[in-house]
C-alpha cells in the first residue's frame, strides 16, 4: 500500500510528512482492499489548513473524505 502526499500553496516540512504518512498507513488494519491513500494538503489558509484523503479499495469504489482544522495533525487525525 502506498500513502501519496501532495500539498497546495506552500510546503510542509519532512517532519509533518513523515506523520502524516505513519498515521494513514495503520489504516489497512481496518481493511486489507486499501490500495492506496492520496492525501493533499491546503495551506491557502495557514489558520485553518484543510486535508483531503482519497482511499483506493480493490473491487469498490474509492473513498474520500475532506477535513479543515487548526493544524494539518489536528485534521489529519479527524480524517
């Protein structure tokens, strides 16, 4: 399974990434169909950064979910 992650109007520093992608790939412990995960980062409002998560799952549609926090941890975790 593979984590992509993409950002938008800035950049996030090694260490944010790195957590970003530990987080996510505990995920195929809910299901073993998981694929792959593409994550994008928005910082067009560093206040309030917004996450999309798209999950690829083998015979099924993907799965997508959208979430603005007070940091990119902070939204990552609520994905």
């Amino acid at each position: 399974m593979q984590v992509i992650v993409s950002v938008r109007h800035g950049r996030l520093n090694h260490i944010i990434q790195e957590q970003i992608q530990t987080k996510l790939q505990r995920l195929p412990r809910l299901s073993d169909r998981i694929t792959e995960i593409d994550v994008i980062v928005d910082l067009k409002q560093p206040e309030a950064p917004s996450v999309e998560v798209q999950v690829s799952l083998e015979r099924s549609g993907d799965l997508l979910a959208v979430v603005e926090a007070n940091s990119v941890i902070s939204a990552v975790d609520k994905v």
